[in-house]
C-alpha cells in the first residue's frame, strides 16, 4: 500500500489516537519525501503527544478545514530527528513555496508517516 492517491492533495486529514483508544483528526500540510510523508507541527502539539504512545495513524485527503475528501488509509507515524529533518523541510518548502517561508518555518518538529504493512 502506498500514499499515491494523496499526489495532487494540498492538505491531509492526519488521524492520531487517545490512550483511549478514541480518534483525533488534524488537517495538515504534507508532502511526499520517497516512500513517506512529512508533516511539520509544533513539538507541544496533541498530535506530538499522541504520537509519543502510540504510532498508529490514518491519513486521508482533505481541505484546509478538514473536511475528509476520500478513503483513510493507515500508516505509521514516527517523530523525526532534527538530523533527519532537513529534507522534510526542504519537501515541505518545495510544495508549498512561499507558504511555507511565511508559516511553516516556525515549526519545530517534523512526523513521519510510512504506509501501514496491512
């Protein structure tokens, strides 16, 4: 399985999951880097502290308010090391261009989502 459906997509519903067990989605900005993809957050974000317990994750194609626009497909989310780190930016600054100059480069921490072996 993999992410080639997301190709044209500007936005992403990003899926993390409570301890509980209960689904909490994110509309985010993302790009393909090879197999995976890259999304830029903020280190205290929920997503971040969701990820940190478990790395199951669903993303599907959405718009800039969430609004799911095709099938969830599961993947695997992992946080990046700042070494690892300079090509998702670099990714996320070539898709989104001068978005990214003005918004994107306060993010401080990057997830990485591979497709899920299911």
């Amino acid at each position: 399985m993999s992410f080639d459906n997301l190709g044209g997509e500007r936005f992403i519903s990003l899926v993390t999951f409570r301890r509980s067990g209960d689904r909490v989605a994110t509309p985010v900005w993302f790009a393909h880097e090879g197999e995976r993809i890259v999304i830029g957050t903020f280190a205290n974000s929920g997503k971040v502290k969701r990820l940190r317990h478990t790395e199951k994750v669903e993303i599907a194609p959405c718009n800039f308010r969430g609004l799911v626009r095709g099938s969830y497909v599961s993947g695997i989310g992992a946080l990046l090391e700042p070494s690892s780190a300079d090509g998702a930016s670099e990714a996320l600054a070539d898709k989104y261009g001068w978005q990214w100059d003005m918004f994107g480069r306060k993010l401080d921490i990057y997830i990485s989502v591979t497709p899920a072996g299911d």
